[in-house]
C-alpha cells in the first residue's frame, strides 16, 4: 500500500495542532488491519522526521514542533490497547533516552513493539540523568537497554553510558538508534562493537523474531 497521502495528511493534522484529525487517520488505519508497526514507521515516524528536518531549517517555530510532538504522543497512547499481547516473556528492557535528550516518540514506539512481544518494559522516556539511570539498572537488571538519541550533538553522552555500562554491567545488551545515529552510525558501531544498531522498527522485529527463545 502506498501511505503517501495519509503520511501527507497526518503531518498536516499535527502541524496544524488538529489532535482529532490525527487520531482520525491512524485509527483508520488500524481498523482496516494495518499493522502498528507499519502506522509508525510509515506515517508517524516519516512525519516526525519531517517535522524536525522543518524546524532545523527554520520552517516552523519551536511552538509548532512542540505541538506536533504532543499531538502525536497523543496519538500513540490511544492506541495502547491494542499493543497488548499474551504472548509472554521472562525478558526486561529498559527504554530510556540519554542525559539531555528531551525527545521520547521513537523510544516509545520501540516501547510499544517490546511490550507486543510480551516483554516487561520499563519506558524512562527523555533526558535520564547518566548515574541515576546507571542505578536504576543496578537495581532492575534488564536483558536490554534500548536507548535513544535523536540529536547528534548527545552522541557524546551515550558514548559515556556505553563505557559506564560496559564497566558497571557488561552482560546488558544496549540497541541503540534515533535519527542522531541515522548518518553515522557505521563509525559509531565500529568503535562499539558491541552495540547493537537498529535503523528501524521493522530491524527490531526482525531481531526479536530470530532471538526468541
């Protein structure tokens, strides 16, 4: 299917601050059988690219990104119901933002696709302070840390809670992604080999389909 037109009319809904129009699009999506994954990827997350690729080139103000952003948070916790599956697991991932990074969408749609998959989540959301979320893995334990960056300007700040958690807690797997990692993410994975880089929500869905156990 060709999601051009609804992806045009959805960044159209939330550029305007029209939460309703929005809400109208993806639920019908969903009740004509399109996946979350597919809504996300193909309409929500191409619309946030395109906000933000607006905002750095000073199309739009830092109000209407704000707006944006809210409306389409909105958007996804409607559609929470939906996601929850009986299909579970022993697994816990963490899902957090680095020091200083305020957005959370993309982590929170990676959210959504682990708690599909029957994972216990526990979503951070943006900007965790780097030793108050070195201690709450201390204290959780989780087989993964998915974390996101979305500005290539905290690339630095994960680099130092990669290090961390490779002294503190070599044995948690860490994925990480967000469109700061999008044009370099080569030379980061080469200097962090351990990482797990993953460009998409359907490269997640991929790696838990062949990891399940």
């Amino acid at each position: 299917m060709n999601y051009q037109t609804y992806k045009q009319d959805f960044l159209s809904a939330i550029l305007a601050g029209d939460r309703n129009k929005g809400s109208a699009i993806v639920s019908e999506l969903t009740g004509a059988g399109h996946t979350i994954k597919d809504i996300y990827e193909k309409i929500v997350r191409e619309s946030l690219y395109k906000v933000g690729e607006m905002w750095e080139s000073g199309q739009i103000s830092v109000a209407t990104e704000h707006l944006a952003s809210a409306i389409v948070e909105s958007v996804l916790n409607e559609q929470y119901s939906k996601l929850l599956s009986q299909m579970k697991t022993e697994k816990t991932v963490v899902a957090a933002s680095v020091e200083n990074e305020v957005h959370q969408i993309g982590l929170k749609m990676v959210s959504d696709i682990f708690e599909m998959w029957g994972f216990n989540v526990h979503y951070l959301g943006a900007n965790n302070p780097l030793y108050d979320l070195l201690n709450f893995l201390d204290t959780v334990k989780p087989d993964i840390l998915a974390v996101s960056v979305s500005i290539s300007y905290h690339l630095k700040s994960l680099e130092k809670l990669i290090e961390e958690i490779n002294h503190r807690n070599p044995d948690i797997m860490i994925m990480a992604g967000g469109q700061g990692l999008r044009f370099n993410y080569k030379d980061f994975i080469k200097k962090y080999p351990n990482i797990i880089y993953l460009p998409d929500l359907y490269a997640l869905e991929d790696f838990l389909r062949k990891t399940k156990s």
